[in-house]
C-alpha cells in the first residue's frame, strides 16, 4: 500500500468517526423546546404510567385543578369539583376528553390539568406613556399592547429618569401590583 492510500483511508475513517459523533448529537439529544415544556410541567412519562397504575377515578368529591402557564411563567389556576358526567372516569378515559392538557396529578381527591398558554395572562401589564399622560397596557403577544387604563398624571410632572423607565415600559403582572402601582403614579 503506498501512503497516498494509507492517508486516504485515515482520511476516510476520521470523517466517518467525526459524521457519527455530529450524527448522534443532532439525533439523539431532545429538543431543548421539549425540554422547557416538560420542566414547566414537572411530570416524566413515568410518573405518567405511576399515575395510571392506581387505577383510581373520579369521585363525587374529586377537585378539578386547571393550571394556565402563560408566557412569561406566570400560572394561574382555577379549581371546581368534578361534573357528574365525569365521575366514574379512569386515568386514560380522561386523557382522551382532555387530550390538549397535561394531566399532572389523578386521584380520586385530585386532578391537576396543566396547559401552556401560548398568549400573555391578561394580567401581565406594562407601564407606559400614552398621548402624554402614564398609562397602563395590557400586555400582549403581538407588537402592540392594548391600553388598559390612562391616569391622570402628565408624563413631564416626573423626574427625567422616571420618564425614560416609562418610555421602554416597566413590566409588572397581577391586579394587586397595578392597584400599587397606580396609588404611586397618582400620588
């Protein structure tokens, strides 16, 4: 064999070794955007089957618990007992009615259904400037945010760095936070 053969087969291996280790990282490692749903969710699959194995339903007395995450982390929940057209449901007879949410818990005390919102709360709210005056805006996933409310404070009644915070928008989320927001800007 001359070295121009031996080179060429060295060459070849390399590239062969260098193609399989790409390979398995691009095709084997999870997509990180399924990565953050399911940390968000905080259930593995077999936490899934656990669940499944119990064989419990849903009773009379059974709390239903809706989990909203919206963008931004912020979770809200609501909670109601269980309708009576579903009691007496199974693990995977509920999963097929409710097959858009995560079901994070089932028991027959307990069901905790979580879905990714892919929208803002409509409690997540930006401080701004509107026609002069300090505004607050709904926040939203499209590049405008809808006003909300505007005070009755002129934007030039505040220090310049006040008016330069208001101008990039100052981000805050929930009813109480804007009621103390507002006391602040009025006073």
């Amino acid at each position: 064999m001359t070295k121009y053969r031996i080179c060429l087969i060295a060459v070849l291996l390399v590239s062969m070794g260098i193609l399989g280790v790409l390979s398995g990282y691009f095709f084997l490692t999870p997509d990180p955007e399924e990565i953050q749903i399911a940390d968000q969710n905080n259930v593995s699959p077999k936490a899934e089957e656990v669940m499944a194995d119990k064989g419990e339903r849903i009773g009379e007395n059974t709390r239903i618990i809706y989990e909203y995450v919206y963008l931004g982390g912020h979770k809200e929940y609501n909670e109601a007992t269980a309708p009576k057209n579903w009691q007496g449901l199974s693990l995977s007879e509920f999963k097929e009615i409710f097959d858009d949410w995560h079901i994070k818990e089932f028991s027959e005390e307990k069901v905790l259904l979580s879905k990714n919102m892919r929208v803002y709360s409509p409690k997540h709210y930006v401080l701004g400037i509107h026609d002069g005056y300090v505004a607050v805006f709904q926040k939203s996933d499209s590049h405008e945010d809808r006003v909300k409310e505007i005070t009755q404070t002129p934007i030039e009644a505040l220090p310049e760095q006040e008016q330069k915070r208001l101008q990039t928008g100052i981000e805050f989320y929930g009813d109480s936070e804007l009621v103390k927001i507002l006391e602040d800007y009025e006073t």
